[in-house]
C-alpha cells in the first residue's frame, strides 16, 4: 500500500479550510504541533516550532493560538496543576476529561464516562442548564511515583 502525496488534504490545511482561516505556514505548524503533542502551553508550542518556521515569535504563537480557539478548531484548557494554559485540538468533538499529574503536570486524556456531555449531573444545578462535566483527576504519575519512592 502505498499513500498517494497529493489526494487527501493534509489534516491541518483541511481544519483551517472548513473554519474558514485562511492557510498561512504559522497556523499550519501550530496545528500540526499539537496533533503531535496535544495538552501544550503557548511557551511548549513555540518552543517546538521556532525551529521550523522563520521568523516566529511568542506573540505571533499566542496569536494563531487565539485565532483558532476563536474557530472552534482549538480549545484552551485550565488545569489546576498547571500554572498556565494549555492546548489542545476541538476536534473530535468528544466530552473527554483529563488525568494530571500533580507532581511532574503531565497530562493526558480519558473517556468520558457515560460518553457523551454532560457526563455527570451535579447534585444541584442551582437553576444553570448544565453543557458538559470538565473533570481533572489529580494523581502521580508512574515516573513520579518511582522517582518518590526511589529517594526514601
Ligand atoms: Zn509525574
Ligand atoms: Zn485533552
């Protein structure tokens, strides 16, 4: 089997395509990075691609971020043992929550228990029409576990 270069539309072009954004080589990387390594701050982001694309900086990185959470292609999420925010992609449009480590802050996703929003029903809802349950399990990760253990 081989993959033929030119049918299908890269996935990054293709997203900023449908959202209406126009292509330019900084969205395009920014995207790709956080297929890649998704759950990244601004700084992590940059750090990765400054290499790659000429003439990049921070605010131009910040900047591509805030353009695509403002198309729905990109979301932002808070994570209590992460001093800044992340980002990850919107697509799929899955409720999904994350584990965090509490020590290292390495993050990563699971499944949404019941499968789709809003996943869990709060006791009360105080008369708000509850969208979706973002939940972060904080926990230690199995590195931070040895490494706590290894220096007793
Ligand atoms: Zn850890
Ligand atoms: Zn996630």
């Amino acid at each position: 089997m081989h993959t033929p270069s030119h049918s299908a539309p890269a996935p990054a072009e293709d997203a900023l395509r449908r959202a209406d954004l126009r292509v330019t080589a900084q969205r395009v990387a920014v995207y790709r990075m956080l297929i890649e390594h998704p759950h990244s701050s601004a700084d992590a982001v940059f750090g990765r691609i400054r290499e790659t694309v000429p003439g990049i900086a921070l605010p131009s990185v910040h900047n591509v971020l805030g353009d695509l959470v403002s198309a729905d292609i990109v979301r932002r999420v808070s994570l209590p043992d992460s001093d800044r925010a992340l980002y990850e992609l919107a697509e799929p449009a899955n409720n999904h929550h994350h584990v965090q480590c509490v020590m290292c802050g390495v993050v990563k996703d699971v499944d949404c228990a019941v499968g789709h929003a809003p996943c869990l029903t709060p006791a009360q809802d105080h008369g708000m029409r509850v969208l979706e349950a973002a939940v972060t399990f904080r926990a230690i990760c199995s590195d931070c576990e040895r490494k706590s253990s290894s220096n007793d």
